[in-house]
C-alpha cells in the first residue's frame, strides 16, 4: 500500500509461468458455467462495479464472473471489497428474493491450502454482508476439476482475526514488523526489499526453526536479536508452546553458529556429550551414487533421474542423465534408471530430501515393478539433508540443497538455476524444441547431484574427530 514501488522485484519466469497456467486453468473452469454475466465498469472504480453487481444480482442472474461485492468493515471508514471468480444463483432466501449466491474461487492449486480457504471465507463473509443471508458454502475451484466446498463455521473464527490484524496494521501509523518467511515471502514482489532490511539487522526471523508463532514466545521473553538467543539456556525455552527440548536446542545453536559462523554437532540424547548422531547412516562404498530427479508438476511427468556414480577405487566419475524429452518416455527413463542402479547392486544410493525415495516408489507402482524390487531399491537410499539436520547446526537461513553446499564452498554453474527455472525451461523446451533449454537443464542437475556428495563428503570429514574420540573412549 505505502512502499516505493520501484524498489520491487521484477517478476521471475517462474512466476509469471505460474500467471500464465492461472489464467489457462481460470478459463477451462469458466468454460464450464457458460452462459456468464459480468459486471461493466471501468477498471479499477470498485463502486461503480459494485452497483453493476448489485444490478446483476438483483435481476436474479444464474452466474456471475468477477463479481465485485463491497461492505464497509465494523473500524472506521475503512471498506471491505471482495472479487470472487464465480457468484452463482442457488435456491434460498436473501434480500433479493427467493434465491441467494454462492461464491467460487478459482485456485490454481491441487489441494485446498488454508490460505485460499480463508480468503474463500472472505468472500462469503463480505457476500452475506451484501445480499443478507450467508450463503450455505464457499467453494474452491481447483486443478484437477475438485470443487471444494470449505467448512465455514471453522473458517470464520480464523479470518475473523486475520481481518482484525490487517485492519489494524492498515490504520497504524508505522510499518508493522517484517517478518521473513520463505514459504510464504519468496515470490512477492517486495521479498528482495524486506531480505535487505532483515539481513541488515540479522532479524531472528531468518534463522531456520524461528516460525511466527516461536517469534511472539521469544518477543514476550524478551529474546530479540541473534546475540540474546545464543546466550539463552535451551531450558529456559523447552517448556514454552510449540518448542520443546530438541527445537530449543537447535534454535541456540542456531544462533551460535551464526555468531561465530560455524557449524556445531548435534548429540543424541543418550550419547557422550559432543558425539554427533551420525555418521552411522551414511555407509561408504567403493562406488556410490548420488541421485536428483527433475519433474514437471504441471505436466505430472518425472522427465529426469540424475546420477552421478563415483568410483572410490579408481576415483573416476561419471554423470548419466536418463532423461525423457517428452511425457511418453517417461517409463523408458525409468527402466534406464533401474538399469543403471542394478548395474552397482552394492553401491548405496544418496538423494536430499524424500522426494526421490517418494517418487521412486510412486514410479514402481505406476508402471508395474515387483513391490518387493522397490522396497530392495530403496533400501540402498540414504537422505542426505536427514543426516544434515539431525546431526548438525549449520550458520545459514535454510537447509535447502544451495544453501549447505554453498557454505561447505560448492556452487553451482548457472547463477540462476533452480527447481522453479528448471520446470520453466523444461516448459520452454516443450514449447520451442530448443536444445539449450535441455543443456540447462542437465547442468543444474548434474551440479545438485555433485553437490549431494560435497556435502556427503563434508558430513563424513567433519564427524571423524568426534569418533575417533568416541572409539578411543571405548
């Protein structure tokens, strides 16, 4: 509302691919409430398309597209404006007569996430305020053809304090506090604007772990800056809601390990003080493999299996890219992995995060392979970012794959690359049958592969001291 606009962030192509695959799915959704009547106004007069809608409704219209509903709110001059996609005529009584609307938001979403089940209850709320009578559901348009009907009698409470909030900080004199949080901020607009301030003043809501809600706790207690949370003793913050004694833990090593920017082993609870939790589960072998799958989600097509195999022995490496150019060589892209991974029957196989494991199995189930070949596969799998975040503290903002492997000091060739710009790429291979686009592609995953194993490596330098002390002890 009062920022410098042109201290925004120009719009990624992964943002503006998320645009375009929401205008796609907003038009097929319409295509199915044909015929449509939309109120006439000019752009940006919400009154005059307010009167128009009011027109619409009061002539008892079956749908109505981009409907325009505004009600002044219960503080001050302030009022509320909701734009539903779809407003459609349902038998009832409200102020117009024996009929009442019922509102649709069109999400481009698969599942129904609280964020757009509370702005649906917005719509029903400010619509009920309008045509006086709530309407008996708000409902969900979402990919895949689901409506979603959402529970309103629980949806309420929680908009009525969100709507509380915002017109609060709407009527304050000063900014509220920012609040960074990388779910929630990294396609906005003004993230890179908000990043430089909180960077500026190492606000704690950039260490990992800190939520919103573990914020209020450390604000109430007077816990502010990086410097108050690393003098903090952990049990002073484990009885407090929503930490407990390993969360309170990792927040003060978080935050020492930021101060002096370096990285602190974490300990299981039965062991020797200062023996880390791992190495245990990361075997070494004469050959491993690290494994990155690359995917469209828009398309539900896995178009990549990365794998780096390195040789211990020989100290050779190569990367195999078992890549399908299009959605019907996704299964020969799969058999070429299983090719692949049976050819090393001992070799353990290493991936960051359960995705791949997950969509290995998903995989089997699809096209047909023995239950009994997954669950061997997938015992030879070892999650390296698990080994990561339960066996050490790291100084950084997150424990994404660039974020570890860029402070272990490796880094990737392409600055931009991304799981978002490569699911743009691929998108642009598709579309122009451009070969760069591959080559893009193949790099980045080829370096997230090359990074799993830094940081694999890294993991295994850095606990040796702790158990050659443990082995020595025993």
């Amino acid at each position: 509302m009062y920022g410098d606009r042109r201290r925004q962030d120009p719009p990624s192509d992964y943002l503006l691919k998320l645009r375009q695959d929401s205008i796609r799915h907003r038009e097929a959704v319409l295509r199915s409430f044909q015929p449509l009547q939309s109120p006439q106004f000019a752009a940006g007069d919400w009154a005059a398309g307010a009167r128009a809608t009011l027109e619409l409704m009061a002539q008892g219209v079956d749908t109505i597209r981009q409907a325009v509903l505004v009600t002044p709110s219960m503080v001050g001059d302030v009022q509320l404006v909701s734009q539903p996609d779809l407003l459609v005529k349902q038998p009832g009584w409200s102020c117009w007569g024996n009929w009442v609307y019922t509102p649709i938001d069109i999400k481009l979403g698969k599942k129904p996430k609280l964020d757009y089940q509370v702005i649906a209850a917005y719509h029903a709320y400010v619509l009920s305020r309008v045509q006086g009578v709530w309407p008996g559901e708000s409902c969900l348009a979402l990919r895949g053809g689901q409506l979603y009907a959402i529970e309103l009698y629980r949806l309420v409470p929680k908009l009525q304090e969100i709507l509380s909030a915002c017109l609060r900080d709407l009527r304050s004199t000063e900014a509220p506090e920012l609040f960074i949080a990388h779910s929630r901020c990294d396609l906005c607009h003004w993230f890179g604007h908000c990043y430089s301030e909180a960077k500026a003043t190492r606000h704690l809501s950039l260490l990992p772990g800190v939520t919103p809600a573990r914020y209020d706790f450390l604000k109430q207690h007077h816990i502010t800056t990086v410097a108050t949370l690393a003098q903090t003793n952990p049990g002073y913050l484990a009885p407090l809601p929503g930490f407990g004694e390993q969360v309170a833990e990792k927040l003060v090593h978080q935050a020492q390990a930021l101060l002096d920017n370096r990285a602190i082993p974490r300990t299981a609870p039965q062991a020797p003080h200062g023996f880390p939790l791992w190495p245990s589960d990361l075997p070494e072998a004469e050959v491993e493999l690290f494994f990155d799958i690359e995917a469209a989600p828009d398309q539900n097509l896995i178009y990549l299996h990365g794998v780096l195999v390195v040789d211990r022995v020989s100290g050779q490496e190569s990367f195999h890219a078992l890549l399908a150019e299009s959605r019907g060589e996704e299964r020969r892209a799969w058999h070429d992995f299983l090719d692949l991974v049976h050819a090393y029957p001992h070799a353990p196989i290493y991936h960051f995060c359960p995705y791949e494991a997950q969509t290995v199995r998903k995989l089997g189930q699809n096209y047909g392979t023995a239950s009994h070949h997954i669950d061997a596969l997938l015992g030879r799998f070892f999650d390296v970012h698990k080994c990561v975040t339960d066996g050490v503290t790291l100084p950084i903002e997150s424990y994404a794959l660039k974020h570890i492997a860029r402070w272990m000091g490796f880094d990737w060739r392409d600055e931009g690359a991304n799981g978002a710009q490569s699911i743009c790429w691929y998108n642009a291979w598709a579309e122009t049958g451009d070969r760069t686009y591959l080559e893009a592609i193949l790099r980045y995953n080829e370096d997230d592969c090359r990074a799993t194993y830094h940081v694999k490596d890294w993991l295994v330098q850095f606990s040796q001291p702790y158990w050659e002390r443990l082995y020595q002890a025993i």
